[in-house]
C-alpha cells in the first residue's frame, strides 16, 4: 500500500469520523470530507443521509465534478428551504468543515480576520451556518495544512461557531448540543476529550511525532495518541476512487504526498 | 382582473431611500439580478440590504447604494470570496448585522407573522449577539432557557425571480430549491417580483404545476417579464450560472478594482443592452446547470 496518498488517508480518517448508528445528514466540505462522508456510507454506517450537493437526497453519494453519463438517483428532497427544520435545528446531521482559524476552545472563525467587525482587516465569507451547526448538532473538522495560523493561539478573530469556552456561555444557556468530534489534519487526528474537552492527539499520520504536531499548533495539546492513523485498505481505495474520478483530493495537500512519509 | 404587471422601472420607482430591501435567491442562484442592475441604474441610495448574498450583494456595495447589509455570508459558490464585496466591508463602507443562516430566515419568519421575535439557541456561544445588539429572552417555562430573541427582519420591500408569474401575481418556481423567497414575501411590505415567463392566468395555461406556487399572490404586489433576469446567477431549470460572467466580475474587482470603470460592463445603461452584452436570450439559456 505505498502508493497511498496522504490524501487518501485524510479521506480514510474523515469516514471513520463519520461512523454513525444514526440516520443522519452527513455533509462533507470539500473533496476530502465530502469523500469520506461517501465513503462512511458506503462502508460502516449505511444509515447516514446525504445529498447531491444542491437539493435532493441521494442514497449512492454523487461523485465529485464532472459526471459524463452517471445520473443522480434521487430518493428524497432535502432543499435549504427546508435543512433547518429537518437537518440542523433537530441535531441530525454530521458536518465536517474547514475553518480559517480554530482555537483551543474548539471555536472556529470564518468571517473575519483582524481589523473591527466595522471594518475587518480580512473579510471572509460571513459565518454561514456555523452558529446554528455548533449549538445544534455534532461537528467535525478538516485542515490539510496543519500550522499555527490555522490552530490559533489564544482565540479566534470572530467566534463563529460555538465551542467549550466557559467565558462565552450565558446563565440558562442550552450548550448540551455542542458536539465538536474530531479534526483530521495533514498531520494527525484530534479530538476533544481532554480534561475539560482539551483538544487531544489520538493518532499520528505515518512518520509523524507528537512534538511536530505540538510545535505547529498555537495551544497546548494533550498527547493521547493511540498509534498510527489506519491506512485504508483495497476495498476503501476503490470506493474513494468512484467518488472522486477525476482524483480532486490530488490537489489539496501540497505535492499530493504519499501516506507513509519520510521525516521532515 | 385583477393586474400587478409593471415595468421595472416601475418597480424600481415605487423604492425610496433608506428602504429596507429583502433580496430571494442564494448566493449564485436564481436572483432578481435584473432587478438589481435597475437599482443601480437609478438614484436611490442609503439601502438596507437583506440577502443570502451573491453579486446582487456585491453590486450594491461597490455602486455605493447599500447603508448597511444584513447577512450569513456573500458567496459565489466556486468563487468563494465576493471580490466586491470583500472590499466594501475591508474599506469600512457599510454598516451590518451577521447573521446565521438559519437566524435570517426565522428573522424572516418573525417579520411575516407580525411578532417582535422568535426565540432560538442559534447564536449562543458565538460573538453574533455582542456584535450585532442581539437580546436574550428566558422562558417563562419551568426549563428557564434562556435564548437569543431574534429580531422580526421586516422589509419595506422584497424582490425575487420566479420562472412564471401571471397578471395577477400568482407564481410558479421550478426549480429544485425555492430557498427562502416565500418568507422573503411574506416579511415584506411590498414584493416585487421578475419572471421568466408572464402569462393572462396561470391556470389556463399552467394549472398541471400548481404545486409550484410557492406562496400566495396576496404576497405579491408588482409583476414583471424579464427574460434571463437572473443572469448571471442561475435559473435552474432554465440555465445554470454565468461561471465566465462571474469570473470577470471577479477579476475586475481586482484590476481595474474601480466600480465606476467596469459598471457599464456589468450593469449596461439598459436590460435589453446588457443581454445583448452576454450573448443575448439564447446564449443565457445555453449555460449548463451547475454540477455541485
């Protein structure tokens, strides 16, 4: 399996990050988590919903980019019009996203980098849906460039989605939903379950060690790491090729490499 | 019979300064981008804007027509950035409320169903409530929560783009997804609304797709015909969005980076003129729907 792209496991990583007993809206951002979300359903957990990425529900998750004769099979009708009531705002979906920045509260940011709020520095795209995403329903991340401009020190710019910082919660506040997962990076996988949801290092991506991932994160970081982040097999690489045939996830970590890297 | 037909210059005439002007749509897809242009053509100004944003966002704040902007995000799908928009919020040019996604549309809802608020837990936890004034509220319930009381959003005036309309304001939408143009309506004093196709009365000529009337005509004040009306933003099932369009708005925001230098190209001093610009009726309706 040397041929494996550090993509592919990225990929590989994000699925089990989906695996669910639940029927519930899994919805991947970008090429690797959209693919890993395919690939969640495909495999371990059958019961998750997706759509075509515009407004029908699909049972065989759509490949990336252009289809050539593949017709989408549509099963159902999940519009926006629709996705708060029936997917965010009842705590039935999985969404795995990218932020620009994340600190150690689990806090991301989207919006805006420095500046005032009158007149950011940077303005991105506004915070979407990430508020309503983190007081509803379970999150998950990917970052494919693993560095300290991404994992802050001290806070985000603009917090964006909601995290486990106590200073933000108001008395009589219903925080029960906040349900931050895991975040798959270039480097390794991390979760939450540090003592009071201190972010965590629960696997480290082949030749990768602890200390590099602590020296390219802006906050302390708990090592838990279990072993290596899994390499997904033969039956995981075909799958992964039949949801993205035009080999998009090449292009998102810098020189595409592969899974089992030589020390940097 | 009842008739609401009006030109857009019309509709556009019935707008005053300092308005409150919701906008249907989202981000690339499906908006009154007709409409817009015929704002910018004209002299209003100090506009609040309401929008699930794409280049109708963009336009007004470089044309200098928006006050303050009320949104989730300004985005052209595979242009994540709205370049002119970027630049107005980055030079200090507008005012705004940031909103969620799902906080706009029950914004929206609040509005329509004439109540100060409606409560949610959306926002708790975030810096939207700091930033945007946004009040708490606890239930008066034995569970005591205590949540963000989202303002009504109420519209002096609403503009959507629809595939069929008739005289009598009645809509048909098509495509896959109405977004949330019913509450825009339904928030707004007056909604104003552009068509692919006008006809007499919808039911001698479309009654099979009366499940496409997404909202009630009492919603509707004003209709109007404006073929490719939403180009460069998409009509599905019509045609897709103007991905070339959209890359040259884009770049332009770069070089030259200077409204008044490109707003012809963009806006045109007329519809019939800038249709011609893009390739006229049957090349807008040749753009492929957007694979997502």
């Amino acid at each position: 399996m040397s041929d494996v792209t550090l993509a592919e496991l990225c990929i590989f990583a994000c699925s089990e990050t989906f695996r669910t007993d639940r029927e519930i809206i899994a919805t991947g951002i970008g090429p690797v988590p959209r693919v890993g979300a395919g690939l969640a359903k495909l495999t371990h957990s059958p019961g998750l919903m997706m759509t075509d990425g515009e407004a029908y529900l699909v049972e065989q998750p759509v490949p990336m980019g252009p289809r050539g004769d593949y017709q989408v099979k549509r099963a159902g009708h999940l519009p926006f019009s629709r996705f708060f009531d029936s997917a965010v705002w009842t705590g039935r979906r999985h969404a795995m996203v990218t932020p620009t920045q994340i600190d150690r509260f689990g806090q991301t940011n989207l919006s805006q980098l420095g500046g005032t709020h009158h007149q950011p520095k940077t303005q991105m795209l506004g915070v979407r849906g990430f508020p309503g995403n983190s007081i509803y329903h379970a999150n998950s991340m990917f970052i494919p460039f693993h560095s300290k401009r991404t994992f802050v020190e001290g806070e985000v710019d603009m917090v964006s989605s909601a995290g486990y910082n106590p200073a933000k919660r108001v008395a009589g506040g219903n925080y029960d939903h906040i349900d931050l997962q895991q975040m798959v990076t270039n480097l390794c996988v991390m979760d939450f379950g540090g003592p009071d949801n201190a972010v965590r290092v629960i696997s480290l991506h082949p030749g990768v060690t602890f200390d590099q991932v602590q020296e390219t994160t802006g906050f302390e970081l708990v090592d838990a790491v279990e072993g290596e982040t899994a390499l997904p097999g033969k039956d995981a690489l075909v799958i992964i090729n039949q949801l993205d045939p035009h080999n998009y996830r090449a292009n998102v970590i810098r020189d595409n490499p592969p899974a089992k890297r030589t020390v940097t | 019979m009842l008739d609401k037909r009006m030109t857009p210059a019309e509709i556009v005439g019935r707008l005053s300064d300092g308005m409150t002007v919701g906008i249907g749509g989202w981000g690339p897809r499906r908006k009154p981008m007709a409409l817009v242009r015929e704002i910018i053509r004209s002299d209003l100004k100090d506009l609040t804007i309401i929008a699930y944003g794409g280049a109708d966002v963009g336009m007004l704040c470089a044309a200098g027509k928006v006050k303050k902007l009320v949104f989730a995000f300004v985005s052209l799908d595979a242009i994540p950035l709205e370049p002119w928009f970027r630049k107005s919020r980055e030079a200090g040019q507008i005012e705004v409320l940031e909103l969620d996604e799902g906080m706009l549309q029950w914004g929206l809802k609040a509005a329509a169903f004439g109540l100060p608020f409606l409560p949610t837990r959306v926002g708790l936890g975030t810096d939207l409530a700091e930033l945007g004034g946004l009040k708490t509220v606890q239930s008066p319930y034995v569970d005591g929560e205590t949540l963000i009381a989202m303002p009504a959003l109420k519209l002096d005036a609403a503009l959507l783009h629809v595939n069929r309309c008739d005289y009598r304001g009645n809509v048909q939408l098509l495509g896959p997804d109405a977004y949330y143009d019913e509450w825009f309506a339904k928030a707004s004093v007056k909604t104003y609304v552009s068509c692919e196709e006008l006809v007499d009365k919808m039911e001698d000529h479309y009654h099979d797709d009366a499940e496409a009337n997404i909202f009630e005509r009492c919603f509707v004040t004003g209709v109007t015909e404006i073929v490719g009306g939403a180009h460069p933003s998409s009509m599905p099932p019509l045609h897709g969005p103007d991905m070339k369009a959209f890359k040259a708005y884009a770049g332009a925001a770069k070089d030259p980076g200077d409204w008044s230098a490109v707003a012809d190209q963009f806006v045109g001093p007329d519809e019939a003129t800038y249709l011609d610009s893009v390739g006229g009726k049957e090349a807008v309706m040749n753009i492929p729907l957007a694979i997502y």
